[in-house]
C-alpha cells in the first residue's frame, strides 16, 4: 500500500507542475511589459520630435549667424571706400570753392554796362593832352585857348587864395 500513495503523489506532483499555461495567464503577465514599453516608445519618439526642433532651430541660427557674418564682411570691405570717397570729395569741395569765388569776383568786376564804358572814355578824351574824338576843330583857336589860360595862370598865378 505503501507504494500506491507513492504513485498518487507522484502523479499529482506531475499533473500540477508539468501543466500547459493557460492564455489568460500569458497575456495578464505580459500586459505590464507591454505597457511600459509602449510608454518607452511613446517617450522616445517625443525626445526625437524634441531633438529634430532642436536640431532645425541650431540650423536656423547657424544659417543667420553665418549671414551676419557675410554682411559685416562686406561692410568691412564698403566702408573704407565710402569714407575714402567722402575724404576726396571734401578735399575737393575745399579746392574748388575758391576758384569759383575767385571767378565770380572777377567776372562780376569785368562787367560794366555800356554807358559807364562810353562815359569814362569820353572823360579820358577831354582831359587828355591830345584828344582823339574832340579835337579842335581850328589850329588857331586852340592855340587861343591856350594863351587865355596861359595869361589868366600868369596874372593869378595862386587861383586857390
């Protein structure tokens, strides 16, 4: 007898850890595992959405530094020229202007009206010793005119007293 209750035990000690596991309990013990990784996936993706606009705004920036680097570089290069050509205009302008000055002054002292011309030629020509528009008309009277003027310097010789 002793060897049946052997047997039974036996059998049932088989029967209870050689069983097939049942669906029920595959699936309850793998739904954490499947969750947490779903969780691991999820928060994955979010770090490479993160890391991609982190990424595309470093580029951005980079591109707008490397812009700004460009136009200071070309201003490096454009503002000497414009303080050279402001420079050579300036010595310029301090050249010129005199000239010009000079000019106008001279141009302005050049023009006399047409009257003022004949009138200070007329006067030139009467008090000149040998007129060339009026001249006497007789030898003789000149010549009178000179011996009045001759005997009036002759008995007034002081006209001034």
């Amino acid at each position: 007898m002793h060897w049946w209750i052997l047997a039974l035990g036996a059998a049932t000690l088989l029967t209870l850890t050689s069983g097939t596991p049942s669906p029920e309990n595959d699936t309850s013990k793998l739904a954490p595992q499947i969750a947490v990784q779903a969780d691991q996936n999820r928060r994955l993706a979010e770090l490479q959405q993160q890391w991609q606009a982190e990424r595309h705004e470093f580029q951005q920036q980079r591109d707008q530094l490397e812009a700004e680097r460009r136009d200071l570089a070309a201003a490096r290069i454009r503002e000497p020229i414009l303080a050279s050509t402001i420079t050579q205009i300036g010595i310029l302008l301090a050249g010129v202007i005199p000239l010009l000055l000079g000019w106008q002054l001279l141009a302005k002292a050049d023009t006399r009206d047409d009257a003022t011309a004949v009138a200070e030629l007329l006067v030139t020509d009467l008090v000149s010793p040998k007129p060339q528009f009026f001249a006497p008309a007789l030898p003789h009277a000149a010549t009178s005119v000179e011996k009045r003027l001759a005997a009036a310097s002759i008995t007034n010789p002081n006209p001034e007293t």
